[in-house]
C-alpha cells in the first residue's frame, strides 16, 4: 500500500479517470469519487441503474455528490482540495473552467497539488475539441485496420481510455517520486488523442519504414494476417482456437503437431515465402484445425510447446482454473448482488474489500470531516449543492419476465 494516506479527488465519468483512480486506489490511495446530482454517466447504463464499471473500477472509493454549478458547492470543493494531494479529472476542457476544477483554479487553492486532466488533445489546435474513445481509434489508424464486413468499427473494450488512466497514473507516481517537481511538472495532462498516437508507434514507425525501403506503400490485411497461421481457427467440434505462429520454429512445431502435409516443405519453411503464399497458408491451417475437436487440438498444441488458447465467450472467461487462483478475483457484494471482480495485475497486499459506494454515500460524512457543523450539512443539501445517497436512486428497472 505505497499510497496509504494519500487523498485522491476524482471528479470522473465513464472510464478514463475513473480507472486512473481505480489503480491509485489499489496502490492504497483514499479515492473520493465526486458526482454531479445527475451522477457519473455509468450509473444510469444497465437499466437506469450502474454498469459493470462503476462495480469494477469504483468499488474501494468514497463518494460525495456536489453540485458544482453552485456557489456553495464551489466552496466545498474548494475546501476539499485544501486537503488533497492530486485531482484527477476527465471533464471536457470548457466545463472544468466553468466548474472551477482546471489545474489554474485547483492551484491556486492548494499549489503542492498534482493536477491531472485527461482529456480529448493536449496542446495544439485541437485542445478544446471533444474525443471519445472510438473517436480516438479513428484517428490514430487503429480503427482503420479494424473493420467488420469492409466497415471501419471500434474495437470492443474502451482501450484507449485505460491506457490514458494508466499514462496518468504513470505520471502521478513520477511527480509524487520527484521532491523537486516543479508546478509545470505537477500540471499534467493527458490526452486520448496522444494516447492513441504512442500506442500506434510500432505501426506508424513500420509504415515509414517499409515506405523508405520499398518506395512504396505498402499495407498488410490486420495485425494478426500479417503472419499467415497466427490467428483463430474452427475446430471440427465448433470451438475458435487462436493460434500464436510467430516464427519458423513455430510454424515447423504447427505443422507436425497437426500432421499436416506442408511439415518440411522448403518452400513454406520461411516467413517471407509463406507471406507471399499467404492463401496457401491460411488454408493449409483453416484444413488441419478443422480435423480435430478442441481437446485433440489443445493435447497437441501443448505436448509440443507452441502457444495458444480457445477464443473464449465472456461467460466462460472466469471459470478457468488460471483465473481462479488465489489473489487473482476479488468477491465484492452490491445490492444483494454477488461480483468476482479480477485484480489489479501484480497486486500482493489486498486492501479492504468494500464494494462501490453509492451516489453520495459519504457525503455527511465528508462534509463533517471539512468541518462543517450539523446545521451547515443540512443547509448544503436542503440548497441542492449537496446530496447525499437515498435508497432508490439509480436503481436498476425490474426485469420483465416473458410468457
């Protein structure tokens, strides 16, 4: 717990800060989670109610509910940033200069503070333009290479906001560690659309290279088709097997584990001669796979040392004997409703096992904390600049049962 007794604000939505916040307060952080009345937008996805990220990367945290449009909710906040050691936030550029929580207004309260905005862009024409994750892949190349029927598509998980939450995290610890950091260092922003960028550095640099090399564009089908044998396959059972074939010594173990014909052919022995025969290959490895169930696929994958796994459907996912390892799930009740939750990676010392708060759940408590007297607590939510949590707010709609 390296960040026991350091008080992280976080005033987040959806995923970026929210998961920046999520790792601090793994590493021992105490991690106020500030909402509007309307709350963060997951809290109303699943029904009216909380999505998977708010169970996932809120639970552990404290939250009070501020209504920041307000002079009296301003002065709390205020308040609170006295005490804090970073502010973390994702608001759009023009609402946190307009709720007073940019790193100007922040600093001026608390000038030791680390401030961090995660946003759309840094600096550069675009600094005040809004981004979203999938804006984000559509920008830097990476949607480009994923389409789905001919059709530029987003990928699945929100990949781009978990690596900005983590770049910020990164650079938190970096100025936390550093007792020379200067305000410059401690005024931090990170941005999806440069997040997005660093991530597509590896493909960027190898279209520049084989540009210069060639004298010519040139691009490959998708990460994976770029070496023939490296992807998912059908088993004759129905069952995708995703196969990692990077390399000569690969492809030889491949081709006698399956028995398949093309086992010693000096004409597929290199990458570069099965790149330019890449149909041949594809279809030599759709046919091999395809003779055997999964479980005669995975005894020969493994017996010959070769790296792979069955493409798994997020309902199965947890039920493997790897993810049920001690240290590796963690059990979290919420409204009567039972999560296993993964860990974060590496994590030896578990801290308290507390599951999401509600909206709100703590303002009382906090406000009192500030020293604000009982009368002054109760005039702050009587006025609406404070709310604290009332059992129905953002529940989930009942289930409707068929028939």
């Amino acid at each position: 717990m390296p960040l026991r007794g350091k008080r992280i604000l976080e005033l987040g939505t959806m995923i970026a800060a929210p998961f920046a916040t999520h790792i601090l307060s793994q590493l021992g952080a105490e991690v106020i989670k500030i909402e509007p009345p309307a709350g963060d937008t997951t809290r109303a996805l699943v029904r009216g109610g909380p999505s998977g990220t708010i169970v996932a990367y809120s639970h552990s945290k404290k939250a009070l509910c501020l209504d920041l449009t307000t002079a009296q909710g301003k002065e709390v906040f205020r308040r609170l940033v006295e005490t804090a050691d970073v502010v973390i936030h994702n608001l759009a550029p023009a609402a946190a200069r307009k709720l007073e929580v940019s790193a100007d207004a922040c600093m001026a309260v608390n000038p030791r503070l680390v401030h961090v905005h995660i946003k759309g862009y840094t600096h550069g024409p675009q600094a005040d333009d809004l981004m979203t994750n999938p804006i984000a892949e559509a920008a830097t190349g990476a949607m480009d290479d994923h389409r789905v029927d001919g059709r530029p598509t987003r990928f699945g998980p929100s990949y781009h906001d978990q690596f900005a939450g983590t770049y910020a995290v990164i650079r938190v610890l970096a100025a936390m560690l550093d007792p020379a950091a200067s305000e410059e260092d401690r005024r931090i922003e990170i941005g999806l659309y440069e997040t997005g960028l660093h991530l597509a550095a590896r493909d960027l640099a190898g279209m520049q290279l084989k540009t210069q090399l060639l004298g010519r564009l040139e691009k490959e089908g998708g990460g994976e088709f770029s070496m023939p044998g490296y992807g998912s396959y059908l088993t004759s059972d129905e069952r995708w097997v995703y196969l990692l074939i990077l390399t000569d010594a690969h492809w030889a173990k491949l081709t006698r584990a399956l028995d398949m014909p093309e086992d010693g052919k000096p004409e597929f022995a290199r990458l570069r001669d099965r790149k330019a025969q890449r149909d041949v290959v594809e279809a030599a490895v759709r046919a091999a796979v395809a003779r055997y169930s999964y479980a005669e696929i995975e005894q020969r994958l493994r017996a010959a040392g070769l790296g792979f796994n069955e493409v798994m459907p997020l309902e199965r996912v947890l039920e493997k004997p790897q993810a049920r390892q001690d240290g590796k799930l963690r059990d979290l009740a919420f409204r009567g409703l039972q999560f296993e939750v993964p860990e974060f990676p590496g994590q030896r010392q578990v801290r308290e096992n507390l599951p999401p708060p509600e909206i709100g759940e703590h303002t009382e408590a906090l406000l009192g904390e500030l020293g604000y007297a009982a009368g002054e607590v109760a005039a702050l939510l009587a006025s609406g600049a404070a709310k604290a949590y009332k059992p129905g707010d953002f529940a989930w709609a009942p289930v409707r049962q068929k028939g």
